[in-house]
C-alpha cells in the first residue's frame, strides 16, 4: 500500500511553461484534494474533487486547473506557470469526503518558477 | 484576519518537557479540530482528531477543544527529540465544505 503518491517531487520551470503534477491514491477513496503549502500562510486548498468526475474550487483555484481522471488520480496543471506558483503541492485524499474524514497526504511536489 | 490563527515558533524545549500547542479561530460554525505533525520535506499526518469541545487522549498527546473561547490545544507530556516537528492545527465545518482550514504551524523542536 503506497497511499498518496505524487510525481514529480521536484520541478523548476521558466515563466510561461505548462506542466502537470500528478497524484495518485491507492486506497480505494471517494475525495482528493490539492493545497499549497507557503512559509507562514499553512496549507491553502486550491481545488478539490468531492467524488468521481466531480471537481469544485478551494480558496485559491486562479492559475490552475485539475482533473479527476478516475477514482485514483487528480492531475494539476498549471498551463502558464509564474513566479508567484513557486510552492510545495500537496494531494490528500479521503474516504468519503465529509468534514471528519482523515486527509491523508503525499509527499509534496516541490516547484520553482523563475 | 486569518480564519485560524497560529503561532509560528520556533519553540525549544528539552527533553521530558511539556509542550503546549495552540490555536485560535474565528469561524464558529467549525464542529471538527485535528492536529497534523509534518516532519522536514514530508507531507502532513494526522496525530489527533476531536470533535466540538473537550478533550482526547492518546497516548503522550492530549486535544482540548475550547469552542465558547474559539481556542484549541494540543499538549505533548514527556516530549522527544523525535518529536521535532512541524504542528498544524485543522478545522472545518460540520456541513459543506470537504476540506479543511489549517493553521500556519508551530515549528517545535526538542533538544536531547
């Protein structure tokens, strides 16, 4: 059981360029989540999906789009990616999606956009 | 304003030490409190879970929930080196929203 996993862990991309990260859970949940984690502002949700073919916007969407591409996984593309989306991504998943469910998170894409 | 507010740190304390971990909110209608530990270049894991007010042990780690003050706690009793971390506190709604509200985090760290 791999739990959450995320590719790639590390990313340094130019002003302007488009990539995807992507995540991916193994245990059979209903919801995942992408944040953003910055020093002293915590993690911050950028777009989460509720369930399958299902995607709402978090606190802070403007910049990024996502994709739930089946149960498993939920991409996020950055299609021209600035200097400001410098940041640690973090997926976390949940069983069901209701406020008391675990979140159980990966380990975290680290990019840099100069 | 933030929703939930937490003292950055860094906090020191020896080994064997109490620590006393804290948090503040303003949103009242927040019914679920977590507290995430995150260890260098790792993802959050969920160290404690309560629901409203009171208090949760597990362990060398204790909850409290004071909803009438919007304050929140975590204690460590004998604390470990192992215990050097970063603590996120979390919290959200009973309905609605499907995520969470973090705090910013305390970074501790325990000297042997």
């Amino acid at each position: 059981n791999a739990g959450v996993t995320q590719t790639p862990k590390f990313q340094v991309l130019k002003t302007g360029q488009s990539m995807t990260l992507q995540c991916a859970q193994d245990m059979n949940h209903n919801s995942m989540y992408w944040y953003r984690q910055d020093p002293g502002m915590g993690l911050r949700l950028i777009y989460y999906s509720a369930s399958e073919g299902t995607t709402d916007k978090g606190e802070v969407p403007n910049g990024y789009n996502v994709s739930r591409l089946n149960k498993r996984e939920f991409s996020l593309r950055l299609e021209s990616a600035a200097p400001s989306q410098t940041s640690v991504y973090f997926c976390a998943s949940s069983e069901a999606g209701t406020s008391a469910d675990t979140q159980y998170f990966g380990p975290g894409t680290r990019l840099t956009v100069l | 304003q933030k929703e939930v507010e937490q003292d950055p740190g860094p906090l020191s304390v020896p080994e064997g030490a109490i620590v006393s971990l804290n948090c503040t909110y303003s949103n009242s209608a927040f019914q679920y409190f977590m507290w995430y530990r995150q260890y260098s270049r790792k993802g959050p894991e969920l160290l404690m879970y309560t629901y409203s007010s009171g208090n949760k042990e597990d362990g060398r780690f204790t909850a409290q929930v004071d909803k009438s003050s919007k304050y929140i706690s975590l204690f460590i009793r004998d604390s470990q080196p192992s215990d050097s971390a970063t603590y996120l506190c979390a919290m959200s709604e009973a309905t609605g929203r499907r995520a969470l509200t973090f705090g910013s985090g305390t970074r501790l760290q325990v000297q042997p």
